[in-house]
C-alpha cells in the first residue's frame, strides 16, 4: 500500500477477473483517472523522482499512456511526444515490431520528433511483460534521444517485464504492484 | 491569427498535404503537443472558458483527445474519462454507432462512468464533419449527464461539424480555424 499524498492509488484501481480472458485479472485503471484526487496523485507520484531532473519530452505509447502522459508533460511544463500503433502517424516515421502472444505489432514514432541530445521519460499505465514498453525504449535509441527513465503507474513484477527493463539498464519507476498474474 | 498568451498555435501545427489522400491537407497536431509552449498554451486556451464553470469531468475521445484530455482535467483537477473505439473498455459499456465515409464505427464509453448529475466538458483536438462528436455527445446524453461544453484545438468550419454541433444546443469552443478543407 503506497500512502504518498495520503491518497492510496492500489483501492481506486479495479480488478476485473477473466478478462480480457478465463485466468487474467484485468486492472482497470479508468476509475483511478476518473476520481480527481486519483488522476492528482497518479501524475504527482509519476513525476516526483523528476523533479529535478533535466528532460526535455514527455513520451506516452497509445491510447492509456496518452492520458498520463499529457497530463505529466502539462505537470512538468514539457513536450508530449506520442509513440503510436503502426499507420496512425501522418509524417516521416521510424518503427519497431514487437511479439504479442499471437503474432506480431507495431509501434512508431515520427522520425523528427526526438533525436540526438534529446533527453526523454517514457510514461505508460502499465507493466507486464514489457513487450510494447521494450520496443518504445529501442525506438527511442534507435532515434538517438536519451532515455531517462520509464514511469508506470502499475506493475505486475511476475511476468518480469519491469525486471527485463532494469536489466537492460533502464531506471524504472512504478507506482503499485499487482501479484499473482 | 490567435495570440492569447503570445503563442500563435496556429504556426505551430504542421500542414501536411495530400494525407491521409490526394486533395486533403491533414493538421498535424503532433508539433504543437511536442513543444512545451505549445502544450501549455493549448491546455490553458481550451480550458480559460471554464475556469469558473462547475464540471466533475472531462471527457477525451481516443486517441489523440486522451493526450489533451488527460492534460486539460489534471489542469482543471477533475477526473477523466475515455470513450473508447469498440471493443476497448474492459468493463461494462454503452455504446453508439456512427457513420464514416466507407461504414461504421463505433465508440464507447463505462455505463457507470458518467450519469445524472455530473456535469462534463468533451474534449478532443479537432472537429471536422462532427461525426465521432457527435456520437460521443449522444452517449454522454445517454448516460444522463449534462454536456457543458465541446473543446477543440481545430476546426474545420468548411465541413461544418461545430455548425452542426451548435444547432443541436452544444456550447462548441475552438482554438483555430483551417479553411478550404
């Protein structure tokens, strides 16, 4: 239970069971965006490690990490950057496929929004396995931009997505565990 | 040309032509969200209307209205929430169907989201025919919540979707205007 502000993020997320299939607990971080002191100190607690440090963009991965991420960008007086699915861009992009359980996606970003000297936090509402945040991260190196850290609010540290983040020297802040997924 | 501020947020939304096809200029919205000024200066003109305005919500319509959503509730301190593209939502939904040039698409948005009593202000970047608008304005009808008011950064006046929205009784607040579309 994380008690910062007062204000306990885990009790506002709900927890869906069998969805989006038999087994899974789904956390549904909706009614967390939805309560105002919720949305305050979700972007409050994303942004505090932050405060002080020298970022330039906001990243968000579409559709939730874009809630969040406009609202830390506005919080932190920086630029939002959008990472999108494959095709949702209308300019120059560079792209990077990654596996989901059955078959393959694609994440892109516009090839002249970040670059060399560029110093960027990754914001999303969730960690699991970290496919998407991991091809967001590659994305962002592959453009030349410095990864500061990646923020999220939830983390399912057993399906080790957080973990495989750290190992590949990313600094990872994460708000709430969920166990047992 | 609009300078509340001193930021010309027109300047900073690439035109770009010939998307998404041959004869259609499309705004690209991604340069004015990635510059911190710009950012700053959309959220504060779409929400200075409403300063003094009792709202519980702001609503964003996926995905682009969930970066300035998400940005323009945590600036007014409210809670936010998402009408999805079908099938999105984990919980619960009602829904409306609505029609684009080649079919049908459809939004949603939790059944226990939004209902009688809350007041809401539908936020999204750009209303062009109105359609996807409008169908997340008679959702919001549906639920039984009062629509305050409809922000956009862009409007498209030649294709009339703010007319439309007007003539049905919506407050429609936009920031700047693209002719010839």
């Amino acid at each position: 239970m994380d008690l910062r502000n007062g204000f306990d993020i885990s009790r506002y997320i709900r927890s869906i069971p069998d969805y989006p299939k038999k087994g899974i607990i789904f956390r549904d971080i909706t009614t967390l965006l939805a309560n105002p002191h919720g949305l305050r100190a979700a972007v409050d607690e994303l942004v505090w490690p932050f405060l002080k440090t020298d970022i330039d963009y906001v990243i968000g991965i579409e559709a939730r990490g874009f809630i969040l991420g406009g609202a830390v960008a506005h919080e932190l007086g920086k630029g939002f950057v959008p990472i999108r699915k494959k095709g949702k861009l209308p300019w120059k992009v560079i792209g990077r496929d990654y596996e989901l359980e059955y078959g393959v996606d694609r994440i892109e970003v516009h090839a002249d929004a970040i670059g060399e000297g560029d110093r960027v936090l990754l914001v999303d509402d969730l960690i699991a396995t970290g496919g998407t945040a991991d091809a967001a991260i590659e994305l962002i190196r592959e453009s030349g931009a410095e990864l500061i850290a990646a923020a999220f609010v939830i983390d399912l540290p057993d399906l080790g997505g957080a973990q495989k983040l750290r190992e590949k020297g990313v600094k990872v802040h994460t708000l709430v565990e969920f166990e047992g997924e």
